[in-house]
C-alpha cells in the first residue's frame, strides 16, 4: 500500500514538472508568436498611418487639380474637367482600397493568432495522453529499480512492440535471468 502511495506522489510530482516545463515551454512560445504579430500589427498601422497621409495628399492634390480644372474650364470644355474628375476618384478609391486590404489582412492575423493561442491553451489544459504513459513508465522504472537494486533495469525504445522496459535478474548462478515488464 505504501509503495503503492510512493509511485503515486512520484508520478504526480513528475506529471506536475513535466506540465509546468510544457506550459513554460508553449508561453515562451506563444509569447514570441504574440511579439510577431504586435509587430506586423504595427507595421501595418504604420502602412495605414502613410495611407492616411497619402490620402491628404490626394486630398491636396485634389484641390490643386480643382483649381486648375477650374482654369481648364474656361480653356477647354466641360466634359475635360468631367474626365478628370473620374481620373482622381479612381486614384483615390485605389489608395482607400489598397489601406482597407492592408488593414484587413493585419485583422486576419490576430484573429489567427488568437485562434492559435486558445488551440494552445486548450490543448495544454487537455493534457496528453502519451505524456500520462511516459510519466508511469518512468514510475514503474524507477519502482523497480530501488526495489531491485541489484537487477538491471534497462528502458525500451519508443514504439517498440513488446515490455514497456527490461529486467535483468542477477541470480548466484552465472547467467542471468530475463523478465519482461
């Protein structure tokens, strides 16, 4: 009963530092995932800043071209002045659509990596199942070992079909006797 209790605190002490190592090990990750695209946020806040720009630009450039659609009135016709009109709103919708793409698309991006952050956080809540195996491999190992103290203990490999690991039985004759575990 007590060796019993013994495996069970080891097991649950090696399942707890193996999750904290797993959940320091997804932060440090998600952290820098999270960096990235604060950055890429950023730079597509800045692209949208020199769109802005760009846009009272256009919007100078508009009155500028007002004035002189003016001037060309009296110099030419009114269906020039109507041509050039259709020239800026073009160039202007272009611009506004190139900055609501570039705005979108930063959009998409976080709420990528929001879904990523809760697939994360959900898959580190939900614990895995080969994790379980492993860490009570390692509790049988250990049980053996200081119950047996002068057998042999040797662990199988991964995804080997057979024992979860290898006793060598140290008898007084010469050879020694093998148990799978």
């Amino acid at each position: 009963m007590e060796i019993a209790e013994q495996i069970e605190k080891k097991a649950i002490a090696l399942a707890a530092e193996r999750e904290k190592e797993l959940r320091e090990k997804i932060q440090s990750e998600t952290e820098v995932e999270k960096n990235a695209l604060l950055f890429d946020l950023a730079e597509a806040r800045e692209k949208l800043a020199a769109s802005s720009k760009i846009s009272i630009e256009n919007e100078r450039l508009k009155q500028q071209l007002n004035t002189q659609e003016t001037e060309l009135e009296l110099k030419y016709s009114k269906l020039m002045t109507t041509q050039l009109q259709e020239e800026v709103e073009k160039a202007q919708k272009t611009a506004n659509d190139a900055a609501e793409m570039k705005l979108r698309e930063a959009n998409r991006k976080v709420e990528v990596a929001n879904e990523q952050v809760a697939e994360m956080k959900r898959k580190l809540e939900q614990g895995s199942v080969q994790l379980q195996g492993e860490v009570q491999e390692l509790a049988i190992e250990e049980f053996l070992r200081e119950t047996f103290r002068l057998d042999t203990i040797e662990e199988v490999k991964k995804g080997a079909r057979g024992a979860d690991c290898l006793q060598v039985v140290h008898t007084r004759k010469a050879e020694p006797w093998f148990h799978l575990l």
